[in-house]
C-alpha cells in the first residue's frame, strides 16, 4: 500500500456520490482515471488491506433488524459451521476470534422479527446455541491512515 492508496482509503470513507460515474471525483483529486481508481480498490481487497468495499445501510432505519452474534464452536467443526452460518443470507459477515465465544457475525434482517427466526434456524442447522447481542448504543468511528 503506498501513499497514494492510502489517501483514496481515506477520501472514499467520506463517501461516494451515488451517480453514474461513481468514482470520476475522487479521480480527478487523484489524478487518476476512474479505471485506476476501480483498479486500485480491487488490489487492495485482493491483498487483504480491504476486506469489504460498498455501502453501509441502517437495517432498523430501513425497517430491518441488526444483531451481532456469537457462537462457542468446536475447533474441528469451526470450518463446517462457519459455512453453514455464512450460507444464511442474512449474515452480513463472519469472524474467528479467539475466545470462548469463537464465531462472531453480523445478522442483518428485513425486519426486526426475522433476528430471532434467524438464530434460531442456525441454531437448528448448527446444534450450538447462538448469543444474541443486539447494538444498545451506536458510535461512529472513522479509521484514517497517514499518507
């Protein structure tokens, strides 16, 4: 990641227009073309210095529900149960961390009703209890790096 690529990271958390040429503003501040702006992206998700690029939705502002949840899974069934999680599609994210509670997601839901059906089909598909924790205070924080 050189200079460059850190700028972009930081111009681009401030926000994209939502037009046709998404990406022709932080181009021309770049002195890039849009298709170097798109190319950079996809070279820092492919190398890991990003692992999600696109938007953030308020699911509860749009009616929907959003819960983090974790899970204690058995180290020889983590692969397997992190497949059957992430085949839900209301699982925005999965994670291992390392703790007791070992699995960690994001669900996020059409309606707020649909959290609990949710965890309880993963639950079911898994035959490990699931912990909802759902969000009491939201903070916003915002990641800058030094160019």
């Amino acid at each position: 990641m050189d200079d460059l690529d850190r700028g972009l990271i930081n111009a681009l958390q401030d926000g994209i227009p939502i037009c046709e040429r998404p990406f022709a503003e932080a181009a021309m501040r770049f002195g890039l073309t849009e298709q170097e702006v798109a190319d950079r992206i996809a070279a820092l998700r492919e190398a890991g210095f990003l692992s999600r690029f696109g938007p953030m939705y308020d699911a509860v502002r749009l009616g929907g529900g959003l819960t983090l949840a974790a899970m204690a899974v058995p180290e020889e069934r983590f692969d397997e149960v992190a497949a059957t999680v992430d085949a839900f599609p209301e699982v925005a994210h999965n994670y291992a961390r390392d703790h007791a509670l070992n699995m960690w997601f994001v669900l996020a839901t059409e309606t707020p009703e649909r959290i609990g059906q949710a965890i309880a089909e993963i639950e079911e598909a898994t035959g490990l209890d699931v912990l909802d924790l759902p969000k009491e205070e939201e903070f916003f924080l915002s990641l800058r790096l030094e160019a």
